[in-house]
C-alpha cells in the first residue's frame, strides 16, 4: 500500500533523509519513531506529498506522489502534529470546508455524518472549535483526515497534550481505523506504539535503524541481556562469585524468594551467553540454581539502544575527511 524507496532529502549541508526504505501494507498500522531531529517530519512530509524528495520515490497504492499528485494524495489522510483548524468555525462548518477542499464526491450529509459518529463528535457539531477541549480538538483533526475515505491515514503525534483517559480513547479510535485502513502512526509515546501497531519502524540520524513486527523488534537489538537467577547458597559469597564470573557485567541481590533461595539480577557483557557458564559455577560451588528467567527489554530500552547506534559510515565518512 506505501513503498518508500531510497528516498533522500537534504537542507543545504544536512542529510535529513539519507536514503531510506520501507514498506507498509494494506491493513497495517505502523508506528514510525525516532528522536527530534531525526527525519520523522521530514519523512511524513515527503511520503504526503508536501515535501518533494531530491531522490527516490514514493507509492500510494502503485501510484507515484510526484508523478501523478493528484490521484496519491486522494487516498491519503494526514493529521499532523498540530491539527490545521479553523478556531473560529463550527465542527460542522469545518468539515464542509475542508469537503469542497478535497472535491470530495460521496454524499456530503451522510458522509459527514458517518465520520462525525465514527469519531465520535456529533454532539459537538454545532459548536465552535476554539470552544473544545483538546481531546476534542484532536477528533475533528482526525475527521477531516477521514474525509473522502482516503486508503491511508498518517497521524503524527496525535496524542500529544491530552490527558490519559483521552489518550486512551484516541488509541482505541486508531485501532478502530486499523481495520479498514492502512495507518502510519509516529508518535514519542512508545507504550502506545506497543499497544496499536503492528509493526514498528525507527529512525535515527537520517537513516532507518530497525523495520521489524512489534513482537519481533528486539531481535534487532544487539547489546547485553538481564536475568533473573534464583540460587540456593550464601548470600555475599553467592553475590562475590557471580561478579567474578566471565561474561557477567552486574550482579545485584533483589530479595528472597521462596524459603531458602536469594533472586539475583544478573546482566550479561555484550554478545555473551553465560547461562551454561553461571550453571557450572554455581554447581561447583554445591548452590542449587532453582529458578532462572530473561528479563525482556521494555520497549524504551530497545529504542534507546537502536537511537544510541552510529551510522555505519560515519566513522569512514571521518576519516575520509581528516
């Protein structure tokens, strides 16, 4: 549904999209995430068609934004980051100003109305936009993303400044639209990436650092694992041994559990399996293992790993220049 191919955008000497790539397909939701500065914008602006790229291209349903602008941007929807509204319409007037901005062709009273119901800001039709809450304000936002059906909605940030029960209701809304459109949702919240997307792509420096399912994003992570180690045995002797251990970086005790065993967090150096190692030792030692478990890395410790990462070439790019 949305090809991106090795699309590169650059102000003066910055390389704000260096070559990027990624694919959404239809019925997806994609969470698309990277810190500020790192080509998000840039990138949503480009894909909508507001931007031009200086290389590669862009597909919306087969066809390209730039050859053909007209028939892609029919099916995209875009809600940025702050929603263009006009604060002193009505909701009503709003979306049939921005209806005869799209030359929108389906019935205007029943269109509106279904989009009004489906957002759920019929009750609040009549009222002036500059009068709404923020949470409301952001529904209109997306309403007038919805308006002529567009096979594509690209929210960004659409949560920023409401409240957690709005939030709540914004997301449930997202994932509502998810079954019959195809969504691109970048945001900084990442537990709400977690709880709506599909599949999470993340940005850094210009350049795509991971493009994996949700549920398989920390494959793309390489750095140290956390364990949880349930041992029988001494507690200082226990802690002293498993810091000398090979390939350990941190030993720490957090409490008892069970009648005689001690939980211990134990966090692996870079790239190293001590698992086979730790059960070794602590059998030479007579303390019984009775218990060991992965801590799985939260999603904010894989972005921060992922946005940590030096581009590739960046060292090369140095030393070509000294």
């Amino acid at each position: 549904m949305i090809e991106i191919t090795d699309v590169r955008k650059s102000f003066g000497d910055k390389h704000a999209v260096d070559g990027i790539s990624f694919r959404v397909e239809e019925g997806e939701i994609m969470g698309f995430l990277g810190p500020n500065g790192a080509g998000k914008s840039t990138t949503l602006n480009i894909i909508t068609g507001y931007l031009s790229a200086d290389s590669g291209t862009v597909r919306i349903d087969g066809t390209d934004i730039l050859t053909d602008p007209l028939k892609a941007k029919k099916d995209i929807g875009f809600l940025p980051e702050i929603p263009p509204l006009y604060l002193e319409m009505t909701v009503i007037e709003y979306l049939n100003f921005v209806y005869d901005l799209k030359g929108c062709k389906l019935p205007r009273k029943q269109h509106l109305k279904e989009i009004c119901e489906v957002v759920k800001i019929w009750d609040v039709g009549k009222r002036l936009i500059k009068n709404l809450s923020k949470g409301y304000r952001q529904r209109v936002g997306i309403a007038q993303a919805l308006i002529g059906n567009p096979k594509v909605l690209i929210f960004d940030e659409p949560t920023i400044g409401l409240d957690p029960r709005q939030i709540i209701e914004i997301r449930n809304l997202i994932r509502m639209l998810g079954k019959e459109h195809t969504i691109i949702l970048s945001t900084h919240i990442l537990p709400e990436v977690q709880a709506v997307c599909d599949k999470i792509v993340v940005i850094n420096k210009g350049t795509i650092v991971a493009n994996e399912k949700t549920e398989d994003l920390i494959n793309a992570v390489d750095g140290t694992r956390k364990l949880i180690a349930k041992i029988v045995g001494p507690e200082d002797e226990v802690l002293k041994t498993l810091r000398s251990l090979g390939g350990i970086k941190t030993a720490d005790s957090i409490g008892k559990r069970d009648t005689d065993s001690i939980s211990y967090l134990i966090e692996s150096q870079d790239r190293v399996d001590i698992r086979k190692p730790l059960f070794y030792t602590l059998a030479s030692k007579g303390w019984p293992l009775i218990g060991l478990e992965g801590v799985e890395l939260s999603l904010e410790d894989i972005f921060i790993r992922l946005v940590g990462k030096e581009k590739p070439d960046n060292k090369k790019q140095r030393k070509a220049g000294n």
